[in-house]
C-alpha cells in the first residue's frame, strides 16, 4: 500500500501532545486486570467492565468510549477496587492517569 494515499490517523486527545495516555492506560489496565480477572475478587460489575474494556480495545478509534475514556469514566470505581486490594501501585497509576490523561 502506498504510505501517501493512507489516511492519517487522528488523535483524538490532542491536547495531551508529549503525555504516554495509551502507555498509562496500558499499565492501568493491567493492574485492574490483576484484581478483577481473579475470580475471588470480582463481581457482575467488574464481569460488564471487562466486556466494555474489551470493546475499547478491539474498536479504539470508534465512536463509543475508547479505553482512556472508560477508564477516566471509572476513576471512583477504580480508586475503590484498588482501595480495597491495599494496591498503592494500582492507586498510584490511576492518580497519573487522571492527573495527565483524564
């Protein structure tokens, strides 16, 4: 394929020019996935968050949320799920985030 006649990729979030959001995003999403991907700290909340999640990551450039969008959409559940695992790295991610990305 010719690189002159690809479209371009627009970033949607440009003013975060210079901030890793998909990098932060990343590492978060781990570190949610370390709790609620163990079966004994789940719940249907989390069971409909994972199919959201999933949807952001097969379809980032759709109109629906993408995954920096979910996830600046669920910082108070997010702040609790962490809260609740003692996870200080997990609580420590998600304050990057949402000083830089959301």
């Amino acid at each position: 394929m010719d690189n002159d006649t690809a479209t371009p990729v627009t970033d949607r979030y440009t003013s975060f020019a210079g901030i890793d959001c998909a990098g932060n995003s990343l590492r978060l999403v781990q570190a949610i996935r370390r709790h609620i991907d163990d079966p004994a700290k789940t719940n249907k909340f989390w069971e409909a968050f994972k199919i959201k999640l999933a949807h952001a990551e097969l379809e980032p450039d759709s109109r629906k949320a993408d995954e920096l969008c979910l996830l600046c959409s669920h910082v108070c559940y997010l702040d609790e799920l962490f809260e609740e695992h003692g996870d200080e790295e997990g609580l420590r991610l998600l304050r990057v985030l949402e000083v830089e990305c959301c």
